[in-house]
C-alpha cells in the first residue's frame, strides 16, 4: 500500500482548491476532513479524521487518530492511536 495510498493527495485538487491545505500536505485515501480543516506544510494523515475548524500543525503525523472540531495539533506531533 505505502506510496500509492499517498498518490491522490500528491495530484489533489483539494490542494489548489482550498486554501486551508498546504501544498505539501499528504493524506492516505482513508483519511477523512473536511473544507474548513486546515492542514499546514508536512503534516501527514494516515487512516485519520480531522474535524471542522481543527488545525494540524508543520510536520505533524497522524496514524489512527480521530480529530474533533476546533482542535489545535501543535507543529512536529507525532501521534499513533492503534485501534
């Protein structure tokens, strides 16, 4: 799986659309958010959720995680929540 559930994030329109979502911002194709959902350069989602209005800071990753609405994730959070 690795690279290829990365792939529509790299080509995203997501990314030219909205510009809460930094140009490199990466997501699997599990991860949910939604339009007001800012994703700051670097971050990484991985089968994660991110609510309405929550930020994810620079370069923070997140496996597993579900994110409610107005939530700060602080820059370089490395989070793993397995289910």
């Amino acid at each position: 799986m690795g690279f290829l559930s990365y792939l529509g994030a790299l080509i995203s329109p997501k990314k030219f659309i909205n510009r809460h979502i930094a140009f490199t911002a990466m997501w699997d194709n599990t991860s949910k958010f939604t339009d007001q959902t800012h994703l700051l350069s670097g971050s990484h989602l991985n089968h994660s959720s991110v609510g309405r209005y929550s930020r994810v800071g620079k370069n923070s990753k997140l496996t597993y995680v579900t994110v409610g609405n107005y939530t700060a994730i602080k820059n370089n959070a490395d989070k793993r929540e397995y289910i």
